[in-house]
C-alpha cells in the first residue's frame, strides 16, 4: 500500500520505515507518510506567509495560467527546517531513484548526499533554490504539471498539506496522472490531512510489462478549492536555472 503512519516529528526522521517507505515508492510511485509535520511548524510557516524577505520570487499562479493561487520561493539560505527537511529525506530516496533509473536503462546515478547534488546541480547554473509554500483561495487550483526546472532533476519531490480539509478549507484534493504509453491516461485523487507528507514521482516511473520495465509519465495538480484556504509546502531537492 502507499499509505502508512508514523507518527513523525521534524526532527526524528530516522524513525522513518525505509523499507516500507521504498515498497510503497515501488509499487505507487508515492507514499504517505501521516503526521510528519508537527501543528506548530506548520502554522509557523503560515504565519511567515506574508514575510518577503523569506522569498527570491512570488508567482501569480492565474497570470501564467498555471491555475489559480500563489506561491513563493524561498531565497537561500533556507530556513533551517526546510534545509533540513531536503537533507534528511534526500538520502531515504537515493536508492529507490537509482533503482528506477537501472529499471528503465538509463545511465544515471544520483550523489548519495543532498550536497552533492546540489553542487551537480550548480555545476549545471542551476542556482535558485525551489522550496515553495503555496496559498489557494476559494476557486484557486493547480494545473497537471512537472517540476523539473533544468538538465538536473531528482525523481521525487514531497508536498505537505499546511491546512485542515474539512476545517480551513474543502476541495483541495491533491491529484497524481499517469500517461500510459498507448492507453488512456489514469488519474489517482490523494486527501491529505493536515501535516502529511506525500512523497511522489517528480516526472515518470517505471511499470513493469509483459516485455520488462517501460515509463509511465506522471503530472500532479490540485483540484478546485471550495472553500476556505488551503496553504501546502513543497519540498524540491534539485535547484533551478
């Protein structure tokens, strides 16, 4: 399954089950890890919102029909949670990212550190850090889309639901699309309560065949919030050009 607790805090992250984290990636292309992020983190960054020193850049989301909200990058440095968040989580992903990439032959090899691929990453201009806290409104949603950002991009990414469906908002629902070669495209809806964690493919994942691995395209969007305000952080461990 791609769903599983266990009970997290920020900073216990070698709590984490690594081998049912990897099933779940292998068999999904995601997984859910539940209340990962503690109340006070969460509604910290919320509170940091409006707070533009934070941020190297704020994006209109309906201004580039990318949907309809806004998020903010933030600037190096990071904040310290967040910079810790992508060296903690990275190095939990390595294997399964390698794996995928033997599945599908493809002859690439991610760094085992955080570090070093962001310095892989520099060494392609690729500077500006892509951590993102996003704001949607009533009406506001997110077109399918990848986060790739340059020659260099790392095949998972995570997203943290801030706010609390049901409470401070409804809609919302944060939903995965797999382009399958010659078939029609299948759509995944993920409800995610306040504080969890989806980790999932940032462009593709290999599906085993009758004829060995192929790969299977995925974009992710959010669906029309109804009501309310619906606030997410995302989490990129690859820098953009």
């Amino acid at each position: 399954m791609a769903y599983f607790s266990d009970q997290l805090h920020l900073y216990s992250m070698k709590e984490i089950d690594a081998t049912e984290l990897h099933k779940s990636l292998q068999e999904s292309g995601y997984a859910i890890i539940q209340n990962y992020l503690s109340d006070y983190l969460g509604d910290s960054l919320i509170h940091n919102f409006d707070k533009n020193e934070l941020y190297r850049s704020s994006v209109d989301m309906e201004r580039y029909r990318f949907g309809k909200g806004l998020y903010k990058y933030f600037t190096y440095p990071l904040p310290d949670d967040i910079q810790k968040m992508r060296e903690r989580i990275y190095p939990l992903l390595v294997e399964v990212a390698n794996n995928w990439m033997g599945h599908l032959g493809i002859n690439k090899e991610f760094p085992t550190s955080h570090h070093e691929l962001i310095s892989l990453c520099h060494s392609k201009n690729q500077l500006r850090p892509t951590p993102l806290i996003l704001k949607y409104q009533k009406g506001g949603y997110n077109t399918l889309h990848q986060d790739l950002y340059g020659e260099v991009f790392f095949p998972f990414q995570m997203v943290i639901v801030l706010s609390q469906p049901g409470v401070d908002f409804t809609g919302g629902e944060f939903v995965l699309v797999e382009q399958v070669p010659r078939a029609q495209s299948k759509a995944e809806v993920i409800n995610l309560n306040k504080g969890d964690a989806l980790i999932f493919t940032t462009n593709f994942k290999p599906v085993k065949g009758s004829k060995g691995y192929y790969k299977a395209n995925i974009k992710h969007g959010v669906s029309t919030i109804r009501s309310g305000v619906r606030y997410a952080l995302g989490i990129i461990f690859h820098d953009a050009i």
